[in-house]
C-alpha cells in the first residue's frame, strides 16, 4: 500500500511538473494521473471500465482547476 501511494504520489508530481508548462497544473496533473490509473484498469481486461475512469478523473480535475481560476478571479489574484 505504501508503494502505491509514493508510485500515485509521482505521477501526480510528474503531471504537476508538466502542468507548469502549460500553466494549468491541476488539470494536467490530473490528465496524467488519469492515464495512469486507465492503464492499469485496462489491464484488468475491462476497456470500458478504464475509459470511464479516464473521464471521471479527467473531467474531475478539468471542473477543479475551472473553480481554483475563478476562485482567483473573485479575489483578485
């Protein structure tokens, strides 16, 4: 269990590093960290499932860093 989260730890680490470049980093992050867990579901022999859990964590990433901007927006950051 411990290697599981130091190994999501650095794919989402991997993922905020890349983010920097195109400055969105959370939703890069999540891109990445969404690919990752897709290939291992699709491993399983379940495409279907890993392509859902590619839009959920895609799409849930997309919708947080859209609410982190705006939330920056009303502050005036």
């Amino acid at each position: 269990m411990v290697i599981g989260i130091i190994v999501f730890g650095s794919v989402f680490l991997v993922g905020l590093a890349l983010g920097t470049v195109t400055r969105r980093p959370l939703a890069t992050a999540s891109l990445v960290v969404a690919a990752f867990v897709s290939l291992l579901v699709v491993q399983t022999h379940e495409p279907l499932a890993g392509a859902a859990a590619f839009a959920l964590i895609s799409l849930a990433g997309l919708v947080l860093d859209s609410v982190r901007e705006t939330v920056g927006l009303l502050l005036g950051r």
